[in-house]
C-alpha cells in the first residue's frame, strides 16, 4: 500500500508540475488567442521583415494579421492599440506625430533592427571612368562631369535624379548648399528610379542619383556611393546621413504578449540578405510568404536565438 500510495504521490506531484509549467508558458504567451497586428508599410523590404516576425511568431503559438498602414498613419494605429507592432520604422522619416505618441508613453521604441542602411548619391560604376576622381563629391564638380551628365532639358547644369516630388528629399538643397552645377529633376516613382538605373548600366549612360539601401536593385547593379559634401548645418534637412531603423509596439504589448514581447526585442534584420529577398519578390516575381518561410528554413541558426528569448 506504501508504495502504491508512494506512486500515487509521485504521479499527483507529476500532474503538479506540468499543470505548472503549462500555466508559466501560457502566462509567457500572454493573450495568445488575441491577435497581433503587424503593420505592413509600403515597401519590399518592411515587408520581408514584418513576415519574418509574423512567421517566428506563428511558431511560437501566436495568431498573426498583417495591417497594411501608411508610415506616418501607423502611428495613430500603434498609439491605440489598433496597431501591435511595426518593426522597420525608419526613424529619417517619422513626421511629427512620432515624438509627440512617444512623449505620451503611447508606443514604446523596443530598439535597433540592425539594419544596415544607406542614403546618399550613387553612380553606376563606369561613371568613374567619365567623372574621374569619384567617388569623392569634388569629382562631380569638372566640367566634363557636368557635361556628361547635361541634358537639353537641365543645360548648361547636369542632370541630378532625384526621389519623387511627393516623397521630400535633401539633394536639391545640399547641391545649391555647395554651389553645384547640377538641377535636381524628381523621378516618377521609386519603379522610374530603379528603371533609370538599371537603363544606365546596360546604355552606359551617365546618370548620378539619390538612393537608398538595402534594396532589390543592389543586389544585381554595381553601384558606388558618392562621398557627400560638407554639411551647410548639422540638421536633416542639409545633410544626409544613414538612417537608424528600430522596432516600435503599443505601450500595452509587453504585458499582454511577454514571449511576443521579448522575440520582438531580440529580433534583427541582415540587410544583404533583405536585399536577395527583396530581390526575389519584386524583380523575380515570387510569393513573398514562400520566400520567407524558405529563408526562415534555411536560417535556424539565425532566429533560433530570437525565438529562445520568447521563451526565457
């Protein structure tokens, strides 16, 4: 009887300690059942990003949607709970609602994604062949630069491609800051940016531009990336400097989705290889999920760490 009452114990203990542990991993999950809602912004590469969280996440046991939001409206959604998290938030271009929800404690920043960013004047690689001296930004300035890049519409200046018009840019004024022969004509849309670049390396036609990375067409065009001129001041608006990306969730997420909370936070995005998967969506037409869920395949060694901090 002794050591039937023993196993009788040890088995009730047994019961115990998993009703135990189960409960300590549902209070981690927190509102697991609830979902959590990514906010997909406008370009390729937050995409990439927002599905690697929201793939992770799915693994761990939470019920994921995903948003679309526009970047400066994210914020109203994010300050309200209408929106859970955004995670590539490019803090260059955050308008002015941004620091007043942040004074407020109505989002939290829960830190850098690692992305390493670009933003500055690139070239195709043979513009050092028609500008020599690149790729300092004095090399821009020779006459035979100038001429090269001049066009009917933009003579006796030459031609700067700058962003669209609607998407504000730093080029025009940094090259009047600097008296530079050059008239900054905005593109059409980031579609007529990436056409122009890619007509130019296969024309070898002269062309220097305003872009950014990581982006798909880094991946196949050889590009360099002018050294810019001085700063007229130290603000935004006369210089240009990569921008930090960080990770930013509604006040209320750490408390009601902990492991969520902590895999956010641990979280981070190598550029290159948003690149090759920015690439293979946008240029080579593939489902972007398939592309995630293949990278996330191939790259446990990569988020396991992430998802090992979720669970404590």
């Amino acid at each position: 009887m002794k050591t039937i009452n023993a196993l009788k114990g040890a088995g009730l203990g047994l019961v115990l300690m998993l009703a135990a542990t189960t409960a300590g991993q549902s209070a981690d999950l927190g509102a697991k059942d609830e979902p959590i809602k990514l906010a997909m912004l406008e370009w390729t590469g937050a995409h990439v990003s927002t599905h690697i969280a929201g793939q992770l996440l799915q693994k761990l046991g939470y019920h994921v949607e995903y948003v679309t939001a526009g970047n400066f409206p994210q914020f109203s959604g994010l300050a309200d709970g209408s929106l859970s998290a955004s995670v590539e938030i490019w803090l260059n271009n955050v308008g002015d609602i941004y620091p007043k929800v942040l004074a407020a404690k109505q989002i939290e920043d829960i830190g850098k994604l690692d992305l390493k960013t670009q933003e500055g004047w690139i070239y195709p690689k043979f513009m050092e062949k028609v500008c020599p001296g690149l790729p300092d930004w004095s090399a821009l300035n020779k006459p035979e630069c100038v001429q090269a890049l001049s066009t009917p519409e933009t003579a006796p200046n030459g031609r700067f491609l700058d962003y669209p018009a609607d998407w504000g840019s730093r080029a025009a004024t940094i090259l009047g800051d600097n008296n530079m022969p050059y008239t900054a004509v905005p593109a059409g849309s980031e579609g007529a940016l990436v056409a122009e670049l890619e007509a130019s390396e296969a024309a070898k036609t002269p062309l220097v531009m305003m872009f950014w990375g990581p982006h798909y067409a880094l991946a196949e065009n050889d590009v360099g990336w002018i050294k810019m001129p001085p700063c007229k001041e130290q603000t935004n608006e006369h210089c240009i400097t990569p921008p930090d990306v960080d990770k930013i969730v509604w006040s209320g997420f750490g408390a009601k989705w902990p492991a969520a909370y902590a895999f956010l936070k641990a979280l981070k995005m190598d550029a290159t290889e948003q690149q090759k998967m920015m690439l293979a969506v946008d240029k080579q037409g593939k489902d972007l999920d398939a592309v995630v869920k293949e990278w996330i395949d191939k790259n446990e060694s990569v988020w396991k760490p992430w998802v090992d901090a979720a669970k404590g």
